[in-house]
C-alpha cells in the first residue's frame, strides 16, 4: 500500500527538476532574460557537451555484467510488436503511412528515461531501478533511436526519389550521396545528377545545392531542376509519401545502401553516439579488470555531467517558452497522442512482461517507465525531418506538465 510519505518522496525527487524547468521558461516569457538567439546556445551547449557527459557518466557507472535481461526483453518486445503492428497497418491498410508509422512507434515506445527516468524510479522504488534505467538508456541509444533514424533516412529517400525520378525510379541501378550532403531530412537544396547505363540502367548521385536564402525546418525538400533531361522535378509536400504508396522505387539493395549511408554519416556527427560507446567500452574494462579512470579525467568528466540532468531540463523550460502554444497540434491530435502514451504503451508493455514472466515490482518498475514522458530524441529528429513537429512538441511539452500527476497514479494504482 502507498503511503503519503512515498507519494511525497517522488514529488521531492522530481520538483528540483521542474524548478529548473520553470526557471527557463520565465527567464524567457515573463522576465526576458534570454534572447531566441542566446536559447539557441544554450541548447547547443546542453545537446553537444551535457547531456553526451551525462550519458556517459550514467551508462559507464553501470555494470553491463549484471544486466536485467528479463527487463530489457520485456521493453525490446514492446517496441517490436509495436512496430510490426504499424508496419502491417502501414502495408494492409489505406489509412497506414510511413510518416505516421515513425511518430506513433515514437509516442508509444521511447520515454524521456535519461532525465526523468532515473530520478523518478528511484524515489518509487529504490537505488536498484536506476541501474535498469541505464540499461534502457544503453539499448535506446544504441539500438532504437538508431532503428528510429534508419526509419527517418527511408521515408527521406522515399521523398527525393519519387520527386527527382518518379517515372524511372526502377531503372535506378546505382544511386551515390556526395559527402557534402549529410541527410535526406529535407532541409537542403539536394541535385540529382543522372546517367543512362549501356542497358539503359541509370547511375545517380546526389549532391547538395547551396541556397540562396537559409533553410528552415519547416520547409518541405527543395529540389532545383537537373540538367538531365527527361526527369520532372519540383516541390515536395510533407505528406506526398502517404497519397502514393505504389510507387516504384529502386532495388532494396540500392535502397538499404543508401540509407545506410545516411544513417551512418548521422551517427558519426552526434556526440551522443560517441558518449554511449565510450561509455559501454570503459564500463566493460572496468567491472571486468577493475582499472579505476585517472582523476584528473573523471573530475574533468563530472564537472560537465553533474550540470547535465539540471541544464538537459532548463532547455526544456526554453523550448517551451519560445512555443506559441503548449498545445500546438490541436486537442484532437493531442488527445490522440496522449492516449497513445499514457494508455497503449503502458498496456503492450504489461502484456509483454507477463509473456516474458515478469512480476512484482520489477513489473511496476517496466509500467511506470513506459509512462515516462515523451522522450527529446525523438521530437529533434522529427523537427530535423520535418515530420508531425506540432505533434511531437506537444508530448514534449504537455508531457512534461502531466508527467508528475501521470506517474503518480500509476504509481499509486500499482501499490494497491
């Protein structure tokens, strides 16, 4: 049974991090402290050096030789029967649609479990969930949000091919991505240059365009005429995959390459990647041979991470105070994502823990990470792709208001 003393023990956990929170957003609403320009910089700060020492601060403490597998089994079938049962509707219907596939696989299945995570789960249920907590922030890291960004990089191919070569996309035979562009996100002028094989096959590389006014995020692919005749170019809508299911497109084995290619180049420009392997790598050496860091490396790490977990939530309170609305995506959407959350994530997560034999309180600690809030991840790559940003920001934003009563009756429900 619950007692108020629990119940007060979560709210003083968590209300350190909604301070920061609401610190940020009245430095930029009410008392206009910072400027959008000055917000930027902050968040660049916080997504380019706190949160990677965080990360690595977390995941290197944590002992990757006593790993819960029975946790991270139940989590992982979670998202995978979440995924295959998107993919299916995506196939077999005619409301299913890559985009919506990627964001409700977001909304259902990753949770902010780095900062809100391990503070919450430990004052529910003990020091111990912060070890599992790290373990899902290690498989998000290194498996999901990177099978997340392979989703993204398809729907982008999906996008330039059907709109530089939407007659010929099967005679593709070759398609090369010069390294000056660094994803199909849409948010660069990319040229199709193309040549007609000996067997009429074609041979395209893409390669990006300088603009002549900067790009925006809110911009759907801009993608100037090629000097190659017979191709028709033009504009992008954001939802063109959707209305043509059908159409042609190269060979996987052109398509999984390309991707791959794209994928690749994304991993390597994000510190985060770097934070998490180097992570995982000193945390093998060390519970394995027991070889402590040199001081003046682990102090210079420390100083970094401990400032992670306070300025990772006042970017938060920035982002939401440069939003027009907390409830930029309608109440119907909104509602629809919430329920999604809050409902269908918790629930697929219940049935795969009961599949997998999980009970007692590691089975509350498995639900009550799934309602975590809507993770960062997440909403960035939807903004850099251009995809459901309203959506995604919403879950962000009111995720995090909701948060504290959400977990707390789900908490509450599960002691009885």
């Amino acid at each position: 049974m619950i007692k108020g003393k629990d119940v007060y023990e979560v709210v003083a956990a968590l209300v350190p991090l909604y301070v920061a929170l609401f610190l940020a957003y009245g430095s930029v609403r009410w008392w206009k402290i910072f400027t959008p320009e000055q917000c930027s910089g902050i968040n660049r700060f916080v997504s380019v050096f706190a949160v990677p020492f965080l990360s690595f601060h977390f995941i290197s403490n944590n002992n990757p030789y006593t790993m819960n597998f029975r946790f991270l089994a139940a989590d992982s079938l979670q998202k995978v029967v979440i995924l295959v049962a998107l993919v299916l509707w995506n196939s077999l219907t005619k409301w299913g649609s890559i985009n919506w596939t990627i964001t409700l696989f977001s909304l259902s299945t990753l949770p902010n479990t780095l900062i809100m995570g391990v503070p919450l789960l430990k004052a529910m249920y003990g020091d111990f969930t912060a070890t599992l907590m790290i373990q899902i922030v290690v498989f998000q890291s290194v498996i999901w949000y990177t099978l997340l960004l392979f989703m993204f990089e398809y729907r982008g191919a999906k996008l330039l091919i059907s709109e530089q070569f939407p007659e010929s996309a099967g005679a593709i035979a070759t398609l090369r991505v010069d390294s000056s562009v660094s994803s199909l996100n849409g948010t660069e002028a990319l040229h199709a240059d193309a040549e007609i094989g000996e067997k009429g096959e074609l041979h395209v590389v893409v390669r990006s365009m300088p603009r002549s006014v900067p790009s925006s995020f809110n911009k759907s692919y801009s993608t100037p005429r090629s000097s190659n005749a017979g191709f028709e170019k033009g504009m992008v809508k954001n939802e063109e995959v959707d209305t043509n299911k059908n159409q042609q497109m190269p060979r996987a084995k052109v398509m999984i390459n390309l991707i791959l290619t794209m994928v690749w180049r994304n991993l390597i420009r994000n510190p985060n990647t770097y934070a998490s392997i180097l992570g995982l790598i000193w945390s093998l050496i060390f519970f394995r041979w027991s070889i402590k860091m040199p001081s003046i490396i682990k102090g210079s790490i420390e100083i970094i991470s401990n400032t992670g977990l306070g300025m990772a939530m006042f970017s938060l309170g920035l982002f939401m105070a440069l939003q027009p609305k907390i409830i930029t995506c309608g109440k119907t959407l909104a509602a629809l994502a919430f329920a999604i959350k809050f409902l269908v994530g918790p629930f697929i997560i219940l049935a795969t823990s009961k599949i997998i034999g999980i009970h007692g309180v590691l089975l509350r600690v498995t639900i009550v990470q799934a309602v975590l809030p809507q993770g960062i991840v997440p909403f960035v790559f939807a903004r850099e792709y251009n995809l459901h940003t309203d959506i995604l920001s919403t879950a962000v934003i009111f995720g995090m208001v909701v948060a504290l009563p959400v977990t707390i009756i789900y908490y509450a429900i599960l002691g009885l």
